[in-house]
C-alpha cells in the first residue's frame, strides 16, 4: 500500500478516535471533566505516536 495513504488513514483513524474519546470520556468521569479532556488529548498524541512509529517502521 502507499505511504501517503497508511499516513492519511492513520491520521484519520486517530482524529475519529479523539472525537469519540471527547464524546465519551466526560460522561464516563462525571466528577473530573478536565482531567477526562487531558486524558483524552494525551491517548490521542499516544495513538498518533504509535502509528507513526509503526509507519516509519515499515519504510526502513
């Protein structure tokens, strides 16, 4: 498969996962809504770490 593409799509499958956790978490974690948003900032950064990391494992 394309480079470009696993990017875009990774990219992608990492901004839906944003939404659904800003969606989800807060009514999850009733009593600490800033906590739930930073935590679901911090799971995004992560998941966009990995598949660039697993991204640019498959180049070299």
């Amino acid at each position: 498969m394309n480079l470009r593409v696993l990017e875009v799509l990774a990219g992608l499958g990492s901004l839906i996962l944003f939404i659904a956790l800003l969606v989800m978490l807060p009514g999850l974690m009733a009593g600490s809504e800033g906590a739930a948003y930073i935590l679901a900032l911090i799971i995004f950064i992560a998941a966009l770490s990995v598949a660039g990391y697993s991204i640019d494992k498959m180049v070299t």
